[in-house]
C-alpha cells in the first residue's frame, strides 16, 4: 500500500509579493518608529551634556569636600562626604539671605512694572489704530539685541556723577540725587533690567495676539465694544498663557541677576561682591575658591528659583478654574 501524503503546493508569484509587502511594511515601521530618535539624538546628546551633566555635578559637589594636603597642595587633594556642611556654611554669615532678600524686593517691584509695560505696549501695536507697527515693534526689540555688558556700560554714562548729562541737569534745578547711592542702584539696576527685556517680552505678547481670529473682533466691533473693552474683555484673557510665560521668564531673570551688578560694582560702592545671589556665588568660588559651597549656593538659587515659578504656575492655574 502507498500511503497518500499532501504535498505543499509550491508559492505563487501572489503569495510572494504578499510576503515581501509584509516584510517591507515591517521595515518600514521600524524605521518610522526610529526617525523621532534619531532627529531627536543630536539635541537630547548636547542636552545631556551641557545641562543635565552641569546639573548633577554641581548637585554632587555642593555634598563634597575638597581638602587640599600641605602648604600649596603639593600632597594631593583629598575629597570626601561633607553632608550638609557646604549649604550650613553657605547661609551662615548671612550674606546669601541678604541678596535673596534683596532680589525678592526687586522681583517683586521690577517684575509687574515690566509685564504691565510691554502688554500695553503689545496691546498698542496690535490695535486697529497703530501706525507702523512693524517699526515701532522693531524698535522695541532693539535693546534686547545689546548684550547685558553693553547695556549696563551705556547706561553707567547716565548714571556716574561727572559724566551724566542728567546728573548735571538736576544739580542746575537744585535737585540732588545719586543714581548709585545705597538706595537708589538697585532701582538703577531695575531701570536697565526693564529697558532690556520689555521688548523682547512685548513679542511674546504680540505672538499671543496675533493667534486670535478676526471673527472675534468683528463680533466685538459689531456689537459696539470700544477699544478699551475689546482688549480687558477679550485680549487680556486670550493672551493669559503668554503673560504666565513671560512672568515665569522674569522670576527665573530676578535669580540669576549677574551683569549688571558686577558692572556697576566699580562705580557704586554700596554694591558688594554678594549683592545679588549669582554674585555672590561667583565671589565664593573664583574669589575664595570655595568651589563646594559655591556649587550648594547655586543649588539654592535654583531650588527657590523652581519653588518660586511652581508656586506661580499654581495659583495661575488655580484662578484660571
């Protein structure tokens, strides 16, 4: 007896076109799952290196400390675990609260005087009434494009008695002031922080308005609503997300006020080398070269700096329910 076994019938031109159309969607999936990554390598590589490394070397440093043996060093460097020695020390002699007092006063004065200026500045130039508005936008941007150097450097003529044309002007009315005294050079400061960064807070705004349809305008207009009503009923809440944004921004910028200070440190005795938290790490570390308790002064700016925006961004989004 023969026993009748099926044989496999050999695969048709169909089935082997089927075959390699599955094989080519799988690779075609695989390498659409891979794109993303792969546009995404150059940037997430410098990211990791220039920001997340700094990070945590400087967050593992503020917990060290360096011990240098003999008289120069000369019988190598020992480093051990200091705890919290560096941030005790850091708050010890009181200097690192002072200048974050300091920058909470000017944060709280500076900021709203700055975010209240440039959305009225926005809210003019997107009006229907505006005169060259790319000019005057142009402008208005322009001193966010001088470099924080230049800038203190330019006002520091206004500013320095003997060389400010203003200085001048009120000593012939009678008027005595000093842009530098103790009182007066953190305003000082302020005033060049405001005319730096107003502009380029002012386009954020502008970018926020140019988003909102025209139909609502129309339907505003239609329904008589004036200008000033136009922008507190429908502008001012439409533009809420980019004046959190340039808000968060400024908050970040009061913290890491640096420049400006070390500049003007040459002309007005009454900023010293802690008068901001930034200077003040910077003096610790290339002044005293504490570099440890400089990396935990630098932590704590920005530990409050993160507190300060998270606590925005929560009563923000709180009034905004």
């Amino acid at each position: 007896m023969t026993s009748s076994v099926p044989r496999a019938e050999p695969p048709t031109v169909a089935d082997a076109i089927e075959v390699g159309a599955a094989k080519a969607k799988r690779g075609a999936n695989k390498q659409v799952r891979r794109a993303p990554w792969l546009l995404l390598a150059p940037f997430m590589v410098l990211f990791l290196l220039t920001f997340v490394l700094p990070i945590l070397a400087a967050i593992g440093s503020s917990f060290t400390k360096v011990t240098r043996k003999g008289v120069f060093g000369e019988l190598g460097v020992e480093t051990t675990f200091a705890g919290f020695s560096n941030y005790t020390q850091a708050f010890a002699d009181g200097t690192l609260a002072k200048s974050l007092g300091r920058m909470l006063l000017f944060g709280v004065v500076q900021v709203p005087v700055m975010i209240v200026l440039c959305t009225v500045l926005a809210l003019m130039l997107e009006s229907a009434s505006a005169r060259w508005p790319g000019f005057f936008r142009a402008v208005y941007f322009m001193p966010y494009g001088v470099p924080g150097v230049i800038a203190t450097i330019l006002w520091s003529f206004l500013y320095v008695p003997g060389l400010s044309p203003l200085v001048g002007l009120f000593d012939k009315l009678g008027v005595q002031i000093d842009f530098l005294g103790e009182g007066t050079v953190l305003w000082s400061i302020a005033n060049i922080v405001t005319w730096t960064y107003t502009g380029y807070n002012m386009m954020i705004i502008v970018a926020q308005l140019k988003s909102i349809p025209g139909d609502i305008y129309e339907a505003a207009r239609v329904d008589g609503a004036s200008t000033w009503r136009i922008a507190r009923t429908i502008q001012l809440p439409l533009i809420r997300p980019a004046l959190v944004l340039t808000t968060v921004f400024s908050i970040i910028g009061t913290l890491q006020l640096f420049a400006e200070a070390q500049l003007l440190q040459s002309f007005a005795p009454s900023i010293t080398n802690t008068y901001t938290p930034n200077l003040a790490a910077y003096t610790t570390a290339f002044a005293y070269n504490d570099y440890n308790v400089a990396a935990a002064q630098s932590v704590i700016i920005a530990l409050i700096a993160f507190v300060l925006s998270f606590v925005f961004l929560t009563l923000t989004s709180r009034r905004q329910r």
